[in-house]
C-alpha cells in the first residue's frame, strides 16, 4: 500500500505533512506502508491507493477516486491519526 | 541548519500587510536582497495560488509561502516574517500572522531545514510565540530552539 502526500508545488507542505503521516504510522506500528509526496500533477500517474493533502486541493485529489485525507491544520496530529486510522480500517491494513 | 537560514538578515517582526500579494512580497523581500531568488519567482508564487487555491496557509494563522526550484531560485533560502495585525486571504487558517518563505534549490536541500522548522511548530507555546511577539530577539531564539519566557 502506498499513501501519497501531495501538495501544489510537492515540496513545501506536502514534505511536513509526509513527516507526521510517518511518525503516525509508527506509532500504529503499521508496516508495509510507504510513503512519498508530490506535486498535484503527479499525483494521479502516481498509483498510490491513499492521497493526503491540504483542504484546498482535496477537491481535485477525490476526482481520481482514491481515499482521500483531507487536512485543514497540519500542525494537528490528533485529526490526522483519526482520519489515517479510519481509512487504513477499510482498507484492510488496521 | 535552521539558524543558517533564519538569521536576523531574513527575519522581521511586526511587519505590516494588508493582502495575500503583500503577504508573498514582504516574505521575498530579504530573499530577493540575499540573491536566494529571481524577481519572477514572486509571480510563480501568485500563480500557484491562483492555480489551486489557498493550500499554502497549511496551519491556523500560518502560510508557507513557496515556488518551485525552476520559478527563479537562485540558492536555498527561507525567511521569516509575523505581521502587526492579521490578514485574511480566505483560507480557514485565517487570519494570516505568520509567514515562511521558502526557497527551494531542489527537491531535497531544504528537507532538514524543514523538518527543524515543523519540529518548532509543533510545541504550541513556540508557534503562538512566534506569531506574535515584537521583539526581533524573543523570535531569533524561538527559532534557534532557545526556550524563551
């Protein structure tokens, strides 16, 4: 399973934000599961199964109809952790 | 690596703006002066925001202002301002006190000065501090990770 942290330019935020989902997911003790970023370009050539990014691009994230995690604060680990925890229940892998 | 970049040549406080462009302009302003970039990386800036939206304020009252490498950067460089009074770009994260400019060279230079940076943001009281204090001094500690009271 691959998540996919994307952000406009795929530099900036899209990196800080791949940090947390990483220090999240070990703390899940979640193996298996590899994590890169990107720009909003490449996301859908990307094949990831699970797309993170900020609130305002989430919109054009869902249209490639993958799970999508959308963030309004990416300083807030609790609301990250809840929605990571979610979509790796129905995905199978928690 | 953080205290490399963020020094009291690219850090101010209390700087005033009343718009999203001024918020872009004022962050690049020390860039341009230490040559980190090219004058067109400030539209390449405008551009990304006009192509996908307000994704940049990426926390409450915080914007991470950035181009990519090929928009005109020049060498690795960040800079960092908070503002005299907020301002409201129509983001959820308003009102904008906060503002880190970034320079990229590449994909991967900045990376340590990044994760520095998100370690900092995360300790609430740092982050607070950050957005409001008007000493020049309190927020060159802050950002060399010197507890400060």
């Amino acid at each position: 399973m691959k998540i996919m942290v994307c952000c406009g330019s795929g530099l900036g935020s899209s990196f800080m934000i791949q940090m947390n989902v990483e220090k999240i997911l070990k703390e899940l003790s979640v193996s298996g599961v590899e994590v890169d970023h990107c720009d909003l370009g490449s996301a859908k050539g990307s094949g990831a199964d699970v797309f993170v990014g900020t609130r305002d691009i989430a919109g054009e994230l869902q249209q490639i109809g993958k799970p999508v995690i959308s963030l309004t604060n990416m300083l807030d680990q609790d609301n990250l952790r809840t929605q990571l925890n979610e979509v790796l229940a129905k995905e199978g892998i928690l | 690596m953080i205290e490399r970049l963020l020094n009291k040549h690219t850090v101010r406080v209390q700087v005033s703006c009343a718009t999203r462009d001024d918020l872009i302009h004022e962050g690049l302003r020390d860039l341009l002066a230490q040559g980190c970039v090219e004058e067109r990386y400030e539209k390449a800036i405008q551009k990304a925001f006009e192509a996908h939206g307000n994704y940049m304020a990426i926390a409450p009252g915080f914007l991470l202002s950035h181009a990519r490498p090929e928009d005109g950067v020049l060498a690795l460089g960040m800079s960092c301002i908070n503002l005299k009074e907020g301002v409201s770009i129509g983001s959820e994260n308003d009102p904008i006190r906060l503002v880190i400019t970034l320079a990229a060279k590449d994909n991967t230079s900045h990376i340590t000065a990044l994760q520095e940076l998100m370690h900092l943001l995360m300790d609430e009281d740092v982050f607070e501090q950050l957005k409001t204090t008007d000493s020049l001094d309190t927020m060159l500690s802050l950002l060399k990770g010197e507890e400060t009271k």
